[in-house]
C-alpha cells in the first residue's frame, strides 16, 4: 500500500489566496489512528491546512490526498463521498440556532442519504438513529439534551452537539478547527480531552488546530508547527526543542517579514 | 467619520428633496389644482350620500347570508392562491438565490444564465399587478374561477420568489458551509442548512401575503367570481349603498380577524 496507507497527506501544498501565501509548499502525513495537534499564532495557516485536508479549500501548487484520494482532481459526486467521512468541528460551531439538537445532529448523516431518506429523518427520525444519535450524545455528556432547541443550550453544550453531528457522520476521521477558541478557558481541557478520547475509543484519526501549545503537548504525541504558511517542526512534545517553541510565537515584526 | 456622516446626511437630504420635487412636478403635470379636489355639488351630493350609508348598513337576513357566502368564497380563493404562489415561490426562489451553490459555481456561465433569467422572470411576473393580468384573462381567455385564481397567483409566486430567495441568500453561512463540508449535496445544503434559518421570517411572510390575496381575491369579483367583490360591484350598481356597506365591513371584518390572529401566530413563529 505504502503511500495510499496513510490517511492525509500533503505534498509540497501550497494555498494562496491572492497575493498572500496562506501556506508554503507544505508536506506532511498523517496515518490512519494518529493524533496530530497543529499549533502556531493565528493568520499561521492552521484553518487553512485543515480546510485543504477535506477540499474546502483546493491547493494552487502540489497535491493533497485523503482516505486514499488526490482532492485536487477530484469530481464533485466523489469530493462528497470523501468528505462524508470526516467529520469537521468548525471554529464557530456551525449549527442550525432554531432546529432541535436531534435534527442538528441527523444533518451528519445528508452526506451519505438520499434526498427523501433525508427530509423523513428531519421530521420523523427512525428509531434506529434515534437510538443510535441517544448514544452518541450520552458519550458526549448531553444525553438529555435530546429535543432540547440548539440555540437554548449553553455554548458548552452547543459544541458537543457540533461533536455529536461529526460523530453521527461514523467518520474515519476528525478535523477540528480550535475546538477550545469557543468555549471558556476552563472547558477546554474539558474538550481537547473528549476529543481524544473519542477518537481513541473508536480508531479516529484525529487532526486538531490549537492555539495552547500546553494543551497540545499534553494531549498529543505528535505536534506540527506551523507559522507564516510554512512548516517549522513536526515532532513529539519530547523532543520538541524549546528554542523551536519560541521560535513559532515570536511576534518580532522582522522575523515575520522573513517567514 | 465625521465627514462621511456628513456627505451621508447631504445625500438623504438630497433624495428627500429629489421626492418632494417630483411630488409637485407630477401635480403640475398631471394639472391637478387643489380646487379640482373638492367635488362638485351634485358628485358631492353622491358622495355624501355613500358615506352616510355607512352608518345603516342592511342587516336583513338575506343580505347578511350572501356576505357571509361571499366571505367564505373570498377566502377560499385567497388561501388557493396563496397556497400556489408559495409552492411557486419556494421553487422560484430556489432557482433565484446563490446561497446553496457549491464554491466556484459563480465562475460557471450557464449557471449564471439560468440565475439571470430567473430573476428576470420573477421582476416580470410581479411587476404586473393582479389586477392587469385579470384584465389580460378577461380579453383573452374569457374569465372564470381559474383565471381568477391565476391572475393572483402569478405576481405572488413573483414576490414569494424574490423574498424567500432574498431571505435565503441573507441566512447565516456558517452552518450550509460545515453541512457542504460533510459531504452534503448543494439541494440538501439549502434544504437543512439554509431554509431552516430562514423559515421563520418566511413564514411570517407568508402570513402577511395572505392578508394581500385576501383584498386581492374579493377586488378580483369585479371581474365576475362570487367574492366579496362581485356583490359590491352589483350593489354599487344598484346604488344601493347600505348593502354596499354590508359587504365592505364583511371585508374589513376579515381582515381584522385574520390579522389579530397571524400577529399572535407570527410571535409565536419568532420565539
């Protein structure tokens, strides 16, 4: 298998929007299972990479695969087959404020259903998924939240019903875009750990952007530093060196301009 | 700032004037004088007599039986047209907004096409009034309970068309751009992602058009269908005014009601 074994990889991606270069020939690979963390300041690229992972966003120059897929060539039918097994945790959540958590969650599952099978489980949801959705949102902590209206949950909760969508998505892996930048300091840990877990539990690969380079090391054996676009170490925490640490916050205006 | 609020303010002073200005130039044009405004005796005398009935409106069985007939047929015709002109207009404005295309669709000129034509076909359809198009029916076709009912749907499924598709295109991104994301098909991004966001506006609107194909489905009697509409005509005829009456606080009556409830049914809809 070789190459088409690992689960994302890019190959000297680069994505510019205009003139700006939003990422700089990046390459790495990520395998089935792994947990990758990628840190670096904001405006560093981490959104960007994560959006290239599932073709939100295409590449100007080199290639990019997922689930054994090149995304840059790939016909809009099978982008979707693709995507529908990746679950994505938007920065922003991304839910439907007016709809019921039951109804937020079913819409995992539009990628892979037809249009009737569709509209049935927003309106009539089948006892399967209903069981099937009571678990998942049991594993995330809001089990009773069920027919609750999404927009009155806290934020807290709201981001474990973005989980449980992503989740009910049965994805071969997960993409979340600084999970911890929506909810208060002290439920990040919260997050980053069920995050982990999950995946964990059930073979996830897991990709995660993060501001918190302590959460990160805590949390996963491999971190990707990422600044300006471009990739500055791609390491265990144990060996991370801590002038490669300094180096990827350093806010002196003329190592930007260099990078 | 303060320089921009200023030019801001110069603008609207701008257009406010530009109103005014052509407020007086179409009075002029028109040769409207205000003398022209107060009837003359004998209309005067017509008029007075109009608006005195309206405090003896007929309250004979008969009569009321009729504007009670009539109301119901208003309304039946009202709620078929209404009903016809949001199928219309949800399909319509499907066609018309942009929000459910998939990135890079703008690029892509048959698309583009199809959007151009759409919208145009929409601000064709409601730029003629109900009233016009009834008037076309009539010389055309002949008029009957069809026609009548077309004749409203046709600018309605236009103004369903713009607003919903309107609606749509103004609902938050975020969560059609993460259920695209997930795999979602574009009709299924605008059906769970987009609509539902703007469901409640739409609804509300929904409403309010109603309370318009009402007025519109008792003015379309004048044409000859058993609304509301058709017995005033017959009774201005007659210049009997207490029965004219009669049928005009049927009609306000209506309105009233439909109105007290789709504002108690619209709040519910917001909260």
């Amino acid at each position: 298998m070789g190459e088409s074994a690992s689960h994302f990889r890019l190959d000297a991606a680069s994505v510019s929007f205009g003139k700006v270069d939003a990422l700089d020939r990046v390459s790495i690979s990520i395998d089935p299972g792994e947990r990758v963390a990628i840190v670096g300041p904001s405006g560093g690229g981490k959104t960007t990479l994560l959006r290239l992972l599932n073709g939100i966003v295409r590449p100007s120059a080199g290639s990019v695969t997922a689930l054994g897929e090149a995304l840059g060539s790939l016909p809009a039918e099978r982008l979707r087959e693709v995507r529908s097994r990746i679950g994505f945790i938007h920065q922003h959540l991304a839910l439907v404020p007016n709809l019921r958590v039951v109804q937020n969650v079913i819409s995992g599952k539009l990628g892979r259903r037809g249009l009737l099978r569709s509209m049935r489980d927003f309106l009539f949801p089948g006892s399967a998924d209903l069981e099937q959705i009571h678990a998942i949102l049991e594993r995330v902590g809001i089990a009773e939240k069920l027919y609750e209206r999404t927009d009155r949950l806290s934020g807290g909760q709201q981001q474990r019903v973005a989980i449980a969508r992503a989740l009910f998505q049965e994805p071969l892996a997960l993409l979340a875009d600084e999970p911890v930048s929506s909810v208060d300091p002290a439920r990040a840990r919260d997050t980053v750990s069920l995050l982990t877990e999950l995946s964990e539990e059930d073979g996830l690969t897991l990709c995660m952007s993060l501001h918190n380079i302590e959460l990160a090391s805590e949390f996963f054996p491999r971190i990707v530093g990422l600044r300006a676009g471009r990739v500055l170490f791609d390491s265990s925490p144990a060996s991370l060196e801590p002038s490669a640490m300094r180096e990827l916050f350093d806010l002196s205006p003329g190592e930007a301009l260099k990078a | 700032m303060a320089k921009r609020l200023d030019q801001n303010l110069g603008s609207r002073r701008l257009l406010l004037l530009g109103i005014v200005a052509a407020g007086v130039l179409a009075l002029v044009q028109l040769g409207i004088t205000p003398g022209e405004m107060i009837p003359s005796d004998a209309s005067g005398a017509g008029v007075g007599k109009f608006f005195l009935a309206a405090l003896t409106p007929a309250t004979g069985a008969d009569t009321l039986l009729i504007a009670a007939r009539a109301a119901l047929t208003t309304l039946r015709f009202a709620a078929l047209a209404t009903a016809i002109s949001v199928v219309g207009g949800f399909v319509l404005g499907f066609l018309g907004s942009t929000a459910w295309w998939p990135p890079g669709a703008r690029r892509n000129p048959l698309r583009l096409g199809a959007l151009v034509a759409t919208r145009a076909l929409i601000t064709f359809m409601r730029s003629v009034h109900e009233l016009l198009w009834a008037v076309l029916f009539l010389t055309a076709i002949g008029f009957s309970a069809t026609a009548g009912v077309i004749a409203i749907a046709i600018p309605f499924i236009g103004t369903f068309a713009k607003i919903f598709s309107e609606m749509i295109d103004e609902a938050p991104r975020a969560a059609a751009d993460a259920l695209g994301a997930s795999g979602a098909s574009p009709l299924r991004v605008y059906l769970f992602g987009l609509l539902p966001l703007a469901l409640p506006d739409i609804l509300a609107y929904i409403l309010y058009r109603f309370e318009c194909a009402l007025r519109a489905s008792a003015v379309i009697g004048f044409f000859g269908i058993p609304t509301l509409g058709q017995y005033i005509k017959l009774a201005f005829e007659d210049l009997n005014y207490p029965v004219v009456w009669t049928y005009l606080y049927m009609l306000i009556a209506m309105v009233i009601i439909f109105d007290l409830w789709s504002g108690s049914a619209r709040r519910r809809i917001a909260h």
